[in-house]
C-alpha cells in the first residue's frame, strides 16, 4: 500500500482572510489536519462526504421545516452540526444548534426564519473547505 | 477487535472506519438505529459505538434493549454524542455504558478507552456473554 500523503504543518494561507480575535472560525484547519494524522487522501475523502452528506442534510431539514416534522428538522439539524464539528466548523455548529433547539421545542417558524443564516454558513463551509483541499493539492 | 460504529455522520464513520482499521480492528457500520441493532444480534461484536441521534430511534433505546437482552447485554458500548440536552445524557448514564465521549471525537482519547477495555478483556473483566451488571 502507497505510503498516506502527509501535509506539512503550515498556518493557514495568505489568501485566506484573517480573523478577527474574538470571532469564531469558519474552520480548525489544525484539527482537521491531526484528526486525519496529516492523511490528505483521507482528508479528501471526507471533504467529499460532507459536501455530499450536508446538501442531503440539509434538504432534509428544509422537507422537516415544510412539513412541519418537527423530528425530522431536529434530527437534520443534529447531525449536520455533528458532520460539521469533524472540521472544526464551529460558527456552523452554533448555527445547527440554533435550529435544533428551535425544532426541539416544535418552534418551526422559529428554525424556518433560522435557516437562511445556516445555509449561508454551510455554503462558506463548503467553500472554505474545497478552497483548503485546492491548497493542499498545489 | 470487532466493533460496530452506529452512527447516521457519514464523515465520522468514515474517518473511524479508517482508523480504527489500520489499528487492526475489524470495523463495520450501521447508519441507523434499527441496522444497530440488527448488526449486534447477528454479529455479537466486541464493542459498540453507538451515536445517540440517529433515524429509526435513538441510540438510547438501542442501548436500554441491548442491555436488556441476556444474549449482548455484556456487549462493551461506548456512546459518541453530539448532544447537550441534560435529559438525554442522563439516560445515557442511566443505562451504565463503558464510556460516553462527546462529538467532536478526540481519536487518541477513543483509542485509549478501547486500549483500556481490550486490557479489561484480557484481565477476564469484560466478557460479552456474561450479563452486564451495571455501573460502577
């Protein structure tokens, strides 16, 4: 078997912007790199799933919110914060959570006027993390 | 080492179907609370990861039935959880499983407790056939 491909310990990019003390990272690029022992072949990897996995996720919770499935949005809501927190997504995580406390409590206009702020998190998640497997790959 | 992973986060499974694999164990996965339980009767593995959120019911009824059945109730289970209500992690602990980490897994601190009840095997500690007696 091909010995994993390692990434070298780097801080994050020139062009990736800086953030401002206090704010919450859109990624842990340092924990996601020790979480797959610098494996960028499995790093990849579960960059894919989770951009398949989180627009599946998030479809559900969309349908859950629709059909007033209170369950089914919690539980959507739920494990794209669990995918989410693999990466360290934590601004993403506390946008989830948002909306799982508000399906938890049946409150679905609640989690309806919630969710625009998390797809918007999750489309610069996705971002942020093909931005970072393009780095690598150069 | 068999261990069944029952969790519906794709990526986690993934990454822990990985690494628990070059450790040597033999790992498989279910993606919802019914495949768990199913994989358990059938398979007898040696431990379970078992998520507490997931389709089809949750991890604690997977764990309350496990426990109540004299065939896998000594089945080691170490729940991996995301979630924060009080209520749910009190009935986790009710039901007395080997360890309860929350999500986002720390891989080395997983990798000890498993090291840890591999030990407690060998020492006679944990045998899956022998009805499980509770916590501590």
């Amino acid at each position: 078997m091909a010995p994993a491909e390692k990434f070298p310990w780097s801080p994050a990019s020139a062009a990736e912007p800086a953030i401002a003390e206090g704010e919450v990272p859109i990624l842990d690029r340092q924990a996601m790199l020790a979480t797959v022992e610098q494996d960028l072949g499995l790093l990849r990897e579960l960059v894919e799933i989770f951009l398949s996995a989180s627009a599946a996720q998030l479809a559900e919770l969309r349908a859950g919110i629709r059909e007033r499935d209170a369950d089914a949005a919690e539980r959507a809501a739920h494990t794209l914060r669990s995918a989410v927190l693999n990466f360290g997504g934590l601004r993403v995580a506390q946008a989830a959570r948002a909306v799982e406390v508000a399906a938890r409590a049946n409150r679905l206009d609640q989690a309806r006027r919630l969710l625009p702020q998390l797809e918007a998190e999750i489309a610069q998640v996705c971002q942020a993390l093909s931005r970072f497997l393009s780095e690598v790959a150069g | 080492m068999r261990i069944l992973v029952a969790d519906d986060d794709a990526v986690l499974t993934h990454l822990l179907k990985h690494r628990l694999t070059a450790l040597g164990h033999e790992v498989q996965v279910a993606r919802d609370a019914l495949q768990a339980w199913h994989s358990v009767q059938r398979n007898l593995p040696d431990l379970v990861l078992l998520d507490i959120n997931m389709p089809g019911g949750t991890g604690v009824v997977v764990l309350q039935r496990l426990r109540n059945n004299l065939r896998v109730s000594g089945v080691p289970v170490i729940v991996i959880t995301a979630t924060e209500e009080e209520s749910t992690l009190q009935q986790i602990q009710e039901q007395h499983p080997e360890a309860l980490l929350r999500k986002p897994i720390q891989f080395e601190e997983l990798a000890l407790v498993i090291n840890r009840l591999l030990v407690d095997r060998e020492l006679g500690k944990v045998d899956r056939l022998v009805p499980h007696r509770g916590g501590p």
